[in-house]
C-alpha cells in the first residue's frame, strides 16, 4: 500500500507542477499565484482538519 501512495503522490504533484508552469509560460501570472495559493492553503487546511477529525 505504501507503494501505491508514493507513486499516486509523484503522479499528483507532477500534475500541480506541470499546470503551474504552463500558466506562467503562458503569462498567466495571476492565474499561476492563484493556484500555488489555493493548493497549498487549502491542502494544509484538509490536514489541519483532519488532524482535529481525527483526535
């Protein structure tokens, strides 16, 4: 299983990774904070609430 979650997660953040970069290459500067801003915020927000789910 551990496998699984590694390789999903090259996968995934390839994704992010790739997106990203095609909005700045295509000058699409707000677009690109925008989406860093959002993945990370709400990603670390998911994990935050989990952890209190979780307790």
């Amino acid at each position: 299983m551990v496998s699984v979650g590694m390789l999903g997660s090259f996968t995934t953040f390839s994704t992010f990774a790739y997106e990203s970069f095609r909005l700045l290459d295509e000058g699409e500067n707000k677009h690109f904070l925008l989406n860093i801003g959002l993945n990370l915020s709400l990603c670390l927000l998911a994990v935050f609430l989990a952890h209190i789910l979780i307790r």
